[in-house]
C-alpha cells in the first residue's frame, strides 16, 4: 500500500518536472560593441536580469570574422550583410546565455524590434537607439538558433547550473 503511494506521488512529481522543463528555454544575448562602447553593459544586462531569467553564462569577448561570419550566416546575401560583420567585430562585446521559461519570447520583447525607430518604448532598442545599424544587442529567434549560436560562442561547461535563491518569487 505504501509502495503504491510512493509511485503514485514519484510520477505525480516527474510530471510536474516535465511541465516545467517543457516551457525551459535557453537564450543566447550578445551586447554589441555600441553598447559596450557607450557604457551600457551595467544598464542593459539589468534590464534583462530583473526579469527573473537566469544568467548562466557570460563572457567579453571580441568577436572575430569567423565566428560573425557563422553567427550571422543567414543573412550572407543580404546588402547590410559585409557591414553587419564589420560592426559585431568593431570593438568587445557581451555574450550571455539566458535561461528561463518562454526565455526566447521575454527576451525579444525586451530587446524590441529590429529598427529602433519601430521599436516600442520601454524595450533597449526603443529607448536607447536611433539606427538600424547600431541597435546594440542581439538575441535569438528560436530556440534552435539560439543552440546554434550558443555552441558558437560557448563550450558547455562554461554554461554554470544554479539555482537561485529567490526562484520560488519568480516561478511557482
Ligand atoms: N541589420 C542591418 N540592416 C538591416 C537589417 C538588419 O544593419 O536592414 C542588422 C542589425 O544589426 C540586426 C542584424 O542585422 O540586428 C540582424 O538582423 P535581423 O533581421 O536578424 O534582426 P534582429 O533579429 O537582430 O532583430
Ligand atoms: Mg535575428
């Protein structure tokens, strides 16, 4: 009888693990060298930390042609494509890997559209850019391509598992 409840109460757990590792995702951020260049790591790193989302890796680092060139690959044939690479390699930079439920989605929402003139007030594009060219941070579309630009920027074990200690205020 006990041993009944036991499994029972086992695979009500796993079920509830599952549901919140369903909803996990991994987002891969970079500061680009306008933003370093200008003094706002402190700012906009907190913009995205009070969210609740959970730091697990970060790094300065300046990017070089190769890594530009396979992070920015997708957009090999567009015009802003040679000037693109050009400015991500300009000057160091913040590579962060955030993680969280819907982490993808909260994010992008905090960065804004692509053109700061589109980008709606209160995200870091709407209120601290003017140009398209110098939008000052990037953060993943997907899921899949946040992997792929991770596994540019970070070996594994550099991502760090912990927990913080005011988790239980932010999910339930
Ligand atoms: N970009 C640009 N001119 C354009 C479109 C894009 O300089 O007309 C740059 C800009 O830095 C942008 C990056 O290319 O952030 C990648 O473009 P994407 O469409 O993926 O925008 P994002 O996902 O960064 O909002
Ligand atoms: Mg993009």
């Amino acid at each position: 009888m006990i041993q009944e409840h036991v499994s029972v109460t086992l695979i009500i757990n796993k079920t509830q693990k599952l549901d919140k590792l369903i909803t996990m995702e991994r987002e891969f951020v970079m500061l680009k060298p306008d933003a370093v260049q200008r003094g706002l790591i402190g700012t906009l790193i907190n913009r995205l930390e009070r969210t609740g989302l959970k730091i697990i890796g970060m790094k300065f680092l300046k990017v070089t042609k190769e890594m530009a060139e396979k992070h920015y690959e997708v957009h090999k044939a567009r015009p802003f494509y040679a000037k693109l690479v050009e400015y991500i390699t300009s000057a160091p930079t913040v590579a962060m890997v955030i993680e969280g439920p819907n982490a993808v989605a909260i994010t992008r929402k905090i960065v804004g559209a692509t053109h700061p003139a589109d980008a709606a007030p209160g995200t870091i594009r709407g209120d601290f850019g003017i140009d398209i060219g110098r939008n000052l941070i990037h953060a993943s579309d997907s899921v899949e391509n946040a992997k792929m630009e991770i596994g540019i920027y970070f070996k594994e074990e550099e991502l760090i598992d912990w927990t913080p200690t005011l988790a239980p205020w932010f999910t339930e």
